[in-house]
C-alpha cells in the first residue's frame, strides 16, 4: 500500500495553469467592479433616486464622502458606458500585470485623486470613475517606461493607441466635464508608477547579461609574478600589486 496519495489534485500547479488561473480571476474582479457601477445606477433609477450630491464637493466636509462614493456615481448611462470599458480594460491589464501590487495601486489612484479634486476642484459635485480611469492608463503607461521592460511597455502603448485622445480631458476645455478629475488622476498614476518602479514585475534579464565576464590576461601575469623568487627581484619584497575589481460636474 502506497505511503503518500498521489493524485493529480496534489499535483503543483503549472505555470500555464497558473496563467490561466491569474488571467481569470483579473478579469473576474474587473468585472465586479464594473459590475457594482451599474448596480449603483440600476438601483438609482429603479428608485428614482439622484445620488449627486454624494459626490465630491471641494472644500465642504460633506463633500469628503464623495472620495469613496463619486467613483460609483454617473450621471446617465452614456457617461456610465464611457467609463465601464476603459475601465474594465484597464483594471484587468493592471492585475494581470501587476498582481499582488495592483490592489495598493487601484487604492491609491482611488484616495488620491478624490483627495486632490476636493482640495482643488471648482465649486460643484464631482462624479464618476474617469479620474481612476486616467490614473490607471497614466500608471500602465509611464510604469513600462520607467521599468523599460518590453512587455510593460507595449501595454503602455496599447493604452495610449486606444485612449490616446484622452489626454486633453486634462484640460478645461469642455463644460459639464471634470477635468481636475482626469488632471490628478493621471497625476497619481504617474507618480505612482515612478515610486513603485523597482516594486511588481521584475524586467527579465537578456540572456548576454547572464553571460560570465571574460577573464582578463592577468593569469599570464600572475604566473609570471609567480616563477620570480624575492631573491631574483628583491625590489619585489615590499611590493605588493593589489587588483580592485569593482561590481558594480462630471468626470
């Protein structure tokens, strides 16, 4: 009778596996996420409801609970769309990529820019999830930069090729839109993306980098130092070669 159960269910899993499994579960929490965002606008008109005035008010304390509250507030279901599929993109490219640091960078572009809008945001309800939405395609992009790791960086050009244009949403240049939003929350992703560069995924090394230093031709060197006795060369008595080798409204 055998010691130990093998089964296959006690098997580690693979790396394809694994794969599978890291793949399923980011898109499983962004689509939560996105999910809850049209919950909330759901249950709002279902209720005939008006959920502005959780938003974010600079300056006033009531308009603090719109740090936490604004991301899930959309004034229709056009400004809902526009923020449900960059985001649900986004969020995924961030936790597929960047795993166990996604949720502490999802976090922090979420408090920060919320915190940045009330401090200097213009006098008027803030809401909805596109200050998140910058700062997540400010984070993917300037992170693969600042990693400089091929992979990182063509999701960052992805962002931009399909999200290019968001770029003047930092801007005031139209009504009714919360550009302070989109401002800090690409200001978060930036800075964040640089304080967290050497946290995440490790840039793989180029298999040349690996490679040993070639040798120099101190060996010849050394053996000829070695056949010279002190009494051949006195001068070498108190001399001693030493080699330092160095290593190196609406948003």
């Amino acid at each position: 009778m055998p010691i130990f159960d093998y089964h296959p269910r006690n098997q580690e899993p693979t790396d394809k596996e694994m794969e599978k499994k890291i793949f399923r579960y980011s898109l499983l929490f962004s689509v939560i996420i996105v999910g809850i965002f049209w919950l909330v606008k759901l249950i709002e008109n279902l209720y005939n409801l008006d959920l502005t005035e959780y938003g974010i008010l600079p300056l006033q304390i009531e308009g603090l609970r719109g740090i936490i509250f604004s991301p899930f507030i959309h004034s229709n279901y056009d400004h809902l769309l526009s923020n449900s599929i960059p985001f649900l993109i986004l969020s995924f490219a961030l936790f597929y990529f960047y795993r166990n640091l996604s949720y502490r960078i999802l976090f922090l572009i979420y408090i920060l820019s919320g915190i940045c809008v009330w401090l200097g945001g213009r006098d008027s309800y803030h809401i909805g999830a596109s200050g998140i939405v910058y700062g997540l395609a400010a984070f993917l992009f300037s992170s693969g930069v600042f990693r400089k790791d091929a992979n990182l960086l063509t999701i960052g050009i992805i962002v931009v090729f399909l999200y290019g244009s968001m770029f003047w949403g930092i801007f005031p240049l139209k009504p009714g839109i919360s550009w302070e939003s989109h401002l800090w929350g690409s200001a978060s992703g930036f800075l964040l993306a640089f304080y967290y560069r050497h946290q995440g995924p490790v840039r793989p090394v180029s298999s040349w980098e690996n490679e040993p230093e070639e040798e120099d031709d101190d060996s010849e060197f050394e053996e000829f130092n070695e056949e010279i006795t002190p009494e051949e060369d006195p001068g070498t008595q108190n001399h001693v070669d030493t080699w330092d080798t160095v290593e190196k409204g609406k948003s």
